[in-house]
C-alpha cells in the first residue's frame, strides 16, 4: 500500500503565520500527572495531561498527554514537532467534525487536495474529577466561533504492571452537542485514499531501528491499513530502547502507521468513511497501551 503524507505546515490563514513557527500562547498548563513505582522503587512520573494552552490556533489547541514516559524515565512522546506543529503528544484528534477542522493544519477538500481555511477548532476541559490514578474529565469540541459541536467524556487512567511496563487505558465517549447527527470525518472519507488519520493518535518523538508491527504484519506498508487488535511500535529513542503496544477494545478501526517521515501510530476513526454520532447514541473508542523500556515481545506484555 502506498503510503499518501499529511503536508508540511506552509501559508497563512487570516494574516497569522502558520509555518512550523506558528506563534503560541504562553505555554501550556499540566492539568494531571501521573507517578507510579520506578523500576528501584521511587516515584517515575509515567504521563503527564496539559491543556493546550502553548497550541497555536491553526494547530487546535486541545488537553494531550506528554511527555509520556517509560519507567525508566524514556520519553515516547512528541509535541508539536517541526515536521507537523499540530501533532501533539497522545490523545484524540479528528480533521473533519461537521466541517471543523480538530486536528489542525490544512484542511483537506474533496477535488480540491489540502488547503488553509478559518475552520480551526479547539477542544476544551468543563470539568474533571480524579479518583486515585483514574482522572474522568468532560470536554467541549469547538468551533471557530467557540460554539460547542461534540461533546466528549473521556477517562484516562494508569498503572504499573511491573518494574518494566506499565498501563494506559483511555476511553472516549463522543455524543452531539444538539439534536442533529454529527459527522466525523478525514482526508480518507473525503475523497483521499489511504490518508485516514483522525481518532486517538501516537505521536513519537525522533527515533531509530523502528519495529512497528501487528500479530500478522510487519513493516509501515504492511501495518498501515490493516486492521488488528493491537499495533506493536519498538525503537531506539535517544539511545534507549522501549516498546508501546496499543490495543483496540471492542473496536476495528484500521491503524494508521507513519515511520519514513515521521514516527507515529493512530487508530483510524474515519479510514474511509465518515463515522457518525447520532443524538442519544454515544460513540465509544477504548484503548489500551502498554509501555515497556526495551525491546519487549507484544504478545508477552499484552498478558500483564
């Protein structure tokens, strides 16, 4: 399968830069962290979740986890990197929700092909609670003009399977924010083949030997598209080896791979089709990921 790329960041939208220097705000704001056992018994902050507060507009400001780490204290995460600015960390990002843009960059347009608009959204957190290392949290999707357009309950909870690994489980709830269905959308189900990231995304910081893989795949072209319970990413970051592995529950969403230009992994919410939320009808993605230092056999760690 070809892999088809997401543009760089070039243009300007409303007189605002938006190249990989996009002006920010003052920084972004930790809302949560999390800290379980180390691997020589201290406290290893495993992730942290910040608001989006240092996103450029044009990259969709919105709460993502970084840096997450393994227990050995390597990072596995990236934001706003200078390949694609609005990638940001771990966390749900959608390019078409009901015509706004929460995902950041150029929009993509059927027969047109990527093009800067004033569609940028945000996403926003109304309220959270926190109950040991569970944080349960309510968010708004916005439009350009602040209105909400999707509702969101999302819960993010962590922890340890041992002195190597440990667990992330993330559950999102998406429901509509009025009495009309809404539409979650991508490059894939507007009309561009095999481009359709959007849902929870993975983005890795700089790496190298990269291993991503599946139960019967292996390899970027292989990977890319299929659809499997989990997707397996082993590499060298910085020196030190570390293996995420990330498990679908209760869904088939393809997986979307990047490794030859950037390394990243997501689930597929609108592959190549939109995906709808009715009133009355939430749309669930559950997830499971495992983060182990060093190269780490997927099926093994699956079995904590």
């Amino acid at each position: 399968m070809t892999a088809l790329r997401e543009p760089l960041a070039l243009g300007t939208v409303g007189g605002v830069t938006t190249d990989t220097g996009a002006p920010r705000a003052d920084g972004d704001q930790a809302l949560h962290r999390w800290v379980l056992p180390g691997p020589d018994g201290r406290p290893a902050e495993v992730a942290t979740e910040l608001d989006g507060g240092g996103t450029a507009p044009t990259s969709v400001p919105r709460p993502f986890l970084h840096p997450v780490r393994t227990l050995g204290g390597t990072v596995v995460s990236a934001h706003h990197p200078a390949d694609h600015d609005w990638h940001a960390g771990v966390g749900p990002a959608i390019p078409d929700v009901d015509g706004v843009n929460c995902w950041g960059g150029r929009t993509y347009v059927r027969d047109t092909g990527y093009v800067w608009r004033e569609d940028h959204g945000r996403v926003t957190v109304e309220r959270a609670s926190v109950d040991g290392d569970t944080r349960t949290e309510a968010l708004r999707w916005r439009g350009p003009d602040g209105r909400p357009v999707l509702h969101e309950d999302r819960v993010t909870a962590c922890r340890a399977l041992g002195p190597d690994a440990w667990e992330l489980h993330t559950v999102s709830a998406w429901s509509t924010a009025g009495d009309a269905p809404v539409r979650l959308g991508s490059p894939g189900s507007n009309g561009r083949a095999g481009a359709g990231y959007g849902g929870l995304f993975w983005r890795f910081p700089e790496c190298s030997d990269v291993d991503v893989r599946t139960a019967s795949a292996a390899g970027e072209s292989a990977v890319h598209g299929s659809v499997a319970p989990w997707v397996s990413w082993s590499a060298s970051f910085a020196g030190r080896a570390a293996t995420v592995v990330l498990q679908a529950l209760d869904h088939d969403d393809p997986w979307f791979v990047r490794v030859d230009e950037y390394p990243a992994i997501g689930s597929a919410l609108a592959w190549s089709s939109a995906a709808v939320v009715r009133p009355g009808v939430p749309l669930v993605r559950a997830f499971r990921a495992v983060v182990a230092d060093g190269r780490v056999d997927p099926v093994a760690l699956l079995r904590h």
